[in-house]
C-alpha cells in the first residue's frame, strides 16, 4: 500500500461526496465522538441534531473535528480530518436563509432526520424535541489516501517495511532499559 | 427504524468483533479524531502506533474517546462510544509480557502494522520510527443499535415522526424571535 497526503482540492472532493462523517468534541477535557450526518455545501458542514450531550458539549467548547472516510478495501481508501468551529443556527429571523439552505442541503439525505427524531424518544427534557441546524466552520484540513503499490497482492510486506517490522519484533522481545534507549536515541533510533 | 440502547454485553460483544476504530483525543481545547486499529482483549483495547501528534496529545491528555460501528445499512447498524483511559506499554522490561501479548492480539489483522509504518515515511524525526503500543481502558461505554421497524421499507417517516418533521419545517419557514422561543419553552417546547 502507498499513502499519499491528499491535496486541498482532493480533501474538498470527498467531503462534497461524503453524508456520513464522526465529529468530535470535548469538555474538561474527555473527548467524545460520534457518527453523524454532515452535508458540505463548498464551505461550511452542515448538520440537524436534537439537544444532547454533543450540542452541550460543542456549545460549550466550539473547537470540533470531523473525519470523514471512504474505504473501499485494506488497502483503497482515504480519510480527511477537519479541524474545525461549531456554529449554531438558531431559530431567529436573521438566521432563517441559513436554516433554510441547511435544510435543503440536508434533504439529500433520505433519512438525515432520522436519528435525531428516534433519539428523542429516549429522553425527557421537554428541550430534547428541539429542532438544532449548525454548521462547522472549516478552519484547517488534511488527508490521506492508501492505494494499492505495484507489488499489489504481494503478501509479504515491503523491504524497508520487513526490517522495520523486525526490530519492532525484536524490541518487544527484548526489551531494553531507559538507559539503553537514550543512548539508542544518539545514533536517530530512540 | 427503531434504534434500541444496547446491554453492556453487547457492546462488549461489539467490541470483540471490531478492529477498525474511531480515536478521539484533544489538547487545550481541540478535539481530535482519525481511524486506527485496535483489538480488544475483553478487558482494554490494545493498539500500535509510531509517534505523532495522536500519541503526543493522548500522552498529554489521556481522557480519550473511541467510537466503533458496523454499518450494514441505513436502518441496520450499531454504535458503540467508549469514554477510556490512554496508557502507554512503554520499551521496559516490566512491560515485556504485556507488550508481547498486546503484538500478539494485533497480528490478527494482516496489516495491522501498516498505516503506522507507512505514515512514518513522511516524517523527518528520528523518533517517528519507535514502535509505540498502547492499550485503552475503559472507563464506560454506551451503545445503540438500529434496525428496521415493523413498516420496513414504507418511504415516508412514521406519523410522529411526521408530526415532529413538519414542525421543524415550520420553524425553518417561520423562525420566532427569543423571546416567543421563551414563552414556549413555558410550555414544554422550546
């Protein structure tokens, strides 16, 4: 397999292709994450939930990150991270182009009310029917892409990658000392 | 669809059957994900990795967060979110035994040492190539599972859910101002 760092534009394609993504937040500091429906309009992730963990915590601490991945096989695939600010959409006069672009949007997907709607059933709060449209502000984004190498179905890996595997072997069987492994460090290894 | 929360034993069962996660971690505020292996012993979740920023952060910070799913269709799937613990199962003597069986989980998915030894390539530090294992405790888990209800197949969404679709519509197409929003909540909605 190779692995190549995806360019700006390839990490634009597959969000605009991608529905499903697992957004992660955080509150004093536990992170948290869980699969969700985002639609990506060329700027903004667009997401519908109901009130809950996740829009506390993200009203709380905006500072999100959403994966989004396509695999096809072991070893065909890519994965783009995106660091990025949560924004709620709220239910104002100001707001309702926005809300109503996130609507349309989220309309591509046949059941992108689903979840949120059957979540609901579960809790009590008379909040928790609450409709919440937000949107993700891309602040920073990478991606990798594996594809097969020209050695494809070899079932032994790589050169490099055997002897690397081989020390990695011989450290767990023989393990050495924090000593040893500073003075490893002198010579690139530690 | 109906979505039911899963028993503790069968997230357990969940986890036992995956090897393709989610990883959260966060640092002053970011929350992180990317996709790893990790193989579960009935006890933790064991993984391997070379350094990175996911390492350093989760060394920094170790309240991580690992989602796993089994997708199989759009009414059919499950979701398992673990709230845990990074520990790392450092190059130590007293470590031996631990590492070694932490390897010995992780050869059973072939490739299991490739995105590691692959993403190492890219990086310049001598440090990238240490082999790194790590396990996961777990701290609690929830889980939930979709599958299809009783009217599978049937295109519209069921009369609550529609009930509740077209009030959300309705707040797309006629936001209220905070202040309407505050009297509702009086009556248990907003």
């Amino acid at each position: 397999m190779v692995i190549h760092e995806m360019t700006l534009e390839e990490c634009h394609d597959a969000l605009a292709q991608a529905n499903f993504a697992r957004l992660a937040c955080q509150r004093d500091g536990q992170a948290y994450v869980v699969p969700v429906y985002l639609i990506y309009d060329g700027k903004y992730l667009y997401g519908f939930s109901t009130l809950g963990q996740k829009i506390e915590w993200m009203r709380a601490d905006p500072l999100v990150c959403v994966e989004i991945d396509d695999v096809k096989s072991q070893n065909r695939w890519t994965s783009v991270v995106v660091y990025g600010r949560y924004e709620e959409l709220p239910d104002t006069p100001e707001h309702k182009a926005i809300r109503l672009h996130a609507h349309a949007l989220l309309q591509k997907h046949a059941m992108w009310w689903e979840p949120a709607c059957v979540a609901v059933e579960h809790r009590d709060s008379p909040n928790s029917l609450t409709p919440i449209f937000y949107r993700i502000h891309l602040d920073r984004m990478t991606g990798h892409q594996g594809s097969p190498d020209s050695v494809e179905g070899q079932p032994a890996p790589p050169t490099n990658a055997r002897n690397w595997l081989s020390s990695v072997l011989d450290r767990v069987l023989h393990p050495t000392s924090f000593t040893h492994r500073r003075r490893d460090a002198r010579h690139g290894w530690g």
